[in-house]
C-alpha cells in the first residue's frame, strides 16, 4: 500500500523559517481541538474499538520517534527518567513522576500531571489517554528493548487530578 503520510521527522518541518513570527507556540486549546475531532471522526467511522487502537498505535509510533529524535540512545534509567521528565516539562507535554518501578520485573506505575490530553476537562466516568499509553509504552519499549502493556488507571477526567498508568512487560 503506497502511504502519503508516511511519518519522518521532517514533517515536523522547520518552524523558524515558516513561523517567522508566531513561532512554534499555540494554545492548547487548538492540540485538543484537533485530536478530539480525529476522534469523533474515527469513532463515527470505524468505532470506539478501533478509534482507540488507531490512538494507541499513533501514541506508540509518536513515542518510539520522541526516544530517537528527542532522547537519543539511553543505558540507564535514572538518566532516561530524568531526561524524560526534563524533555515532557520543557515541552508543555506533561510532568512525569515514578511511583515505581521493578526494572527486574519490568513493572511501573508513572503519573502525568498537567497532561496535555486531559487536564482540565470535565469527569466523564471513564479514562481518555489512550494515546499517552501507545507513547508511554514506546518509550519503555525504546529504553528496555521489551514489549510493554501500558493501562492508564487514573485520569483526570474520572477525577482524579492526575494521569496514572501501569507498565508491565509482555512476556
């Protein structure tokens, strides 16, 4: 199948010469607007079932070229934790914490606070980040060399005020 959009890096294009004045800022505000009509449009069209695949596989793909393009090669964890959370803050992206983690294991429980995707919204009984599990276990994926199931268990928009996910290995 011939892709017109296949990803690359330099799609992201060079900011400065072709947003001279308004820079590579905008407000959150527009990032919302945007991934929550792709929603709507995919759930529409192909369902909720798929609608969510589609965002974990994007997330995934986002995550695994975030480590490469962003992080870079990284051997150990609490260098590639620190980096991640400096690059997610610096960003705008989210504010990273470690509640824990069993590298033995391979099993994690992170948080976003501040998350881009959800943070401010209203309750609605359920959680919506599917997209931040898709890049979360990426980059674990990235770092480890392991395939990881990543769930978000807490979000904000089922109250609580701050994004929680679990990590684990698939063996």
């Amino acid at each position: 199948m011939e892709r017109k959009y296949q990803f690359s890096w330099d799609l992201l294009g060079d900011i400065a010469q072709g947003r001279p004045n308004l820079g590579n800022s905008t407000r959150l505000e527009v990032y919302r607007l945007m991934q929550f009509c792709i929603r709507d449009v995919l759930e529409q069209n192909i369902g909720k079932e798929k609608a969510d695949n589609i965002f974990y596989q994007a997330g995934h793909l986002a995550g695994n070229e975030f480590y490469k393009n962003i992080l870079g090669p990284q051997s150990d964890f609490n260098e590639f934790v620190r980096s991640l959370q400096e690059a997610l803050k610096d960003l705008g992206i989210g504010i990273l914490r470690v509640e824990k983690a069993d590298l033995e294991a391979g099993s994690f429980v992170v948080t976003v606070s501040e998350d881009l995707d959800c943070s401010g919204l209203p309750e609605l009984d359920y959680e919506i980040c599917i997209y931040d599990e898709g890049f979360i276990a990426a980059l674990m994926e990235s770092f480890t060399g392991s395939r990881f199931k990543v769930k978000e268990v807490d979000c904000w928009c089922t109250g609580d005020r701050t994004c929680r996910f679990t990590a684990e290995v698939i063996n």
